[in-house]
C-alpha cells in the first residue's frame, strides 16, 4: 500500500476558448510515471485507449502496473524493506448528448495485500451558450486491506465514497473561474497495517484509528490565456495560460490544510510547449496523532502524513506537439515530459532511527507519448 502513486498524477491547465464540452476524440498513449522519495520508489508504466463511437459518444480502457519498493521511515523501524507490484485496469465511458456529458467509469487495482474496486458515475452540463458548466461526480470505493507474512490479519474492509460538485464560469473568452467542493465518506479499516505508535516509554505498539473519516475540500481555481509574443516570423497566434489555484480541507480527524498553486504553461516554439508550477502545501495534526503517544490514550497514530508538516513542489513540463502532422491514421502526436521535485518538512515527526526531526526530498517523473486516430 503505497500513498506516493497519487503523487505522480498531474493537473492540465485549460487553455480553451470556453467553458463548453468537447465531443470525445479518438486517443492512445503510453507512458512510463517514476517516484522516489523517503525510501519509498514507485515505477511502472500505462496505457490509455479512447474510442469514439458515433460522433457523440467514447469508450476508454487504461491499465497501469506499479512497481513499489519500501523503506519507509515510518515502518522501516518495525517491518523489513519489501517489494510489492500493483496492476490496476480501468474501462469507461462517455456520453455527450446535447449540452450534457455523463461518464461512467469502473477501475480494479489488486497487489498482494490491498484489492479495490471503483465504481464512478459523473454529470456535466453547460448552460448560458456554454458560458458556464456545472459537473457533479460520485465515486465509490470497496477496498479488501491484507498483511503479507501474517495469515491471522485475515482481510478487513474499507470502504470510501466520494461526492464532487462544482461550477465553471468563463468570464471573457480567455478568462475561467472555477468553484469546485468534495466531500469524502471513508468507513472500515483505515490505517496502515504494518506501521506502528511508539508510546512515551518507548514500546511500538499497533496503531488505532477510529473506523470512520468526513472530509470535505473547497477548491478556487482561476485560469487565463493569453496570445503570446515571444516568437516573430509569420508562426501567428501563439497561446499561454497561467492558472492559480487554491485549495481548504479539513476532516473528522482535525486535520486542516491550505493548498496553493501557480501553473504557467506557453509555447515557445511553434510545435514546443513548455510548464512551470509551484505548489506550497501546509498541514495540521490529526488530534490522535503524536510522535510518542500516552500507552493509555485509545487512538494512537505516528503515520507522518498525520503530522503536522509542509511541503514545496515546483516541477517543468515539455511538450512537442507537431502542427497539421499526419502519418497515415495518425494524426496529432504528442511527446511530452514532466519532471518535479518535492521537498517536505515535518514539524512534530522524528525519525526514530536518530531522534532528528524528519524531512524528505522526493522526484517525480513522467513521460508520455501518444496520437489521435
């Protein structure tokens, strides 16, 4: 059970016209995602495959193999290092009618210890003459959390549903908002079963959560393009966009977070467009967490991501997309490379190998190519 493969997701900045929905595109790509950070490598590749039918419909199919190797300083301490491969299998569909879009989407994941199936139905509908859209998504989540080497763990539940809503309003033809809210149910087996508390005595004891978690995030997002005059020579319109976000969540845990985040993409060749992004994240702790806790108080948790911490992010993006370039079926190929750094400094978590108080710097890459047919 590896938290890092979320981390390898990214968040394309809009540079349309409007907010209005597009019809599906026939698409397929390959890429390869790469983390490393806090002993933890998470490496492997994926495959996505869109397909329109009918001019106003798609199906899509994704798979994905991570491979994981562990050494994390939160479990290290009480568990060997271990090697674990995660495959997931995604199939969806998307269906445009009118000014409506409804997608479905069911998504596997097995490794050896953690199996979970999803199920996910959203709506999106544009109204005003495509000047606003509003899109609302549930997704439900039927997890199975084993621990390998021991039998007698047996497999317990842990169930997640989530509820997303939000509205987009194009204020000019290059100038987007965005208000965006999710609310998250989780209910079962919630911690980490190989990582442990230490109490003020200096014992490892198992961890205890509580067997149910409320979240709810509220997202500002606005995002802007602009022509861009960086390149003379008759190349005509060149497009940029800089897009901020910000981001406030808190949950039944105590938990409370600000997010923000600058992108800034533009084309700085003809066929080359090149990103930038900063993102500054900060966290408080859970009320249950504690770097050593009382051997008498009932939840007890030292997961670092429950700690109070706060991490910088800042990451680069290269993408060749040729103009007008056909070869044969193919038409629209894409290169693209994305590469990050992350650097995180926690507050009240130490490494109990020395006693120092705990941070860490981790990378991400991700590499892609693909074409529409």
């Amino acid at each position: 059970m590896c938290t890092a493969i979320s981390i390898i997701a990214w968040v394309s900045v809009f540079l349309g016209q409007a907010a209005g929905l597009e019809p599906p595109q026939d698409e397929a790509s390959t890429g390869y995602n790469y983390y490393t950070g806090g002993g933890i490598t998470v490496q492997g590749p994926a495959v996505i495959v869109r397909k329109q039918v009918l001019n106003r419909a798609s199906v899509k199919a994704e798979y994905r193999v991570d491979s994981v190797s562990s050494a994390s300083v939160d479990v290290v301490p009480q568990a060997s290092p271990y090697k674990e491969t995660r495959q997931e299998y995604s199939l969806g569909t998307d269906i445009l009618s009118g000014d409506i879009l409804m997608g479905l989407d069911y998504t596997n994941s097995r490794e050896s210890d953690y199996v979970s199936d999803t199920l996910a139905v959203g709506l999106a509908h544009d109204l005003f003459d495509k000047n606003s859209t509003l899109n609302f998504r549930v997704a439900r989540s039927w997890d199975q959390v084993g621990k390998n080497n021991d039998p007698s763990f047996g497999w317990k539940g842990f169930d997640r549903t989530i509820y997303a809503a939000g509205v987009t309003q194009s204020l000019t033809p290059r100038w987007l908002v965005q208000l965006n809210y999710e609310a998250t149910a989780d209910d079962g087996f919630i911690n980490n079963p190989y990582r442990s508390a230490i109490t003020t005595d200096g014992a490892f004891v198992p961890e205890n959560y509580p067997d149910a978690r409320t979240g709810h995030a509220w997202v500002v997002r606005t995002s802007y393009g602009f022509p861009s005059a960086l390149l003379e020579g008759g190349l005509g319109e060149l497009l940029g966009s800089v897009q901020f976000d910000y981001r406030y969540y808190r949950d039944t845990f105590d938990v409370t977070s600000n997010t923000g985040k600058i992108n800034f993409q533009f084309y700085l060749l003809r066929d080359w467009m090149f990103g930038v992004f900063y993102q500054y994240y900060e966290q408080g702790a859970a009320s249950f967490y504690g770097d050593r806790v009382s051997p008498d108080q009932l939840y007890k948790a030292r997961d670092k991501e429950l700690s109070q911490y706060n991490d910088q992010w800042v990451g680069l993006s290269f993408k060749f997309i040729p103009k007008e370039a056909r070869w044969g079926p193919i038409t629209n190929p894409f290169i693209q490379l994305d590469t990050s750094m992350m650097i995180s400094h926690y507050d009240n978590f130490t490494d109990p190998r020395n006693g120092d108080l705990y941070s860490q710097t981790a990378y991400v890459t991700h590499t892609s190519l693909g074409f529409h047919f």
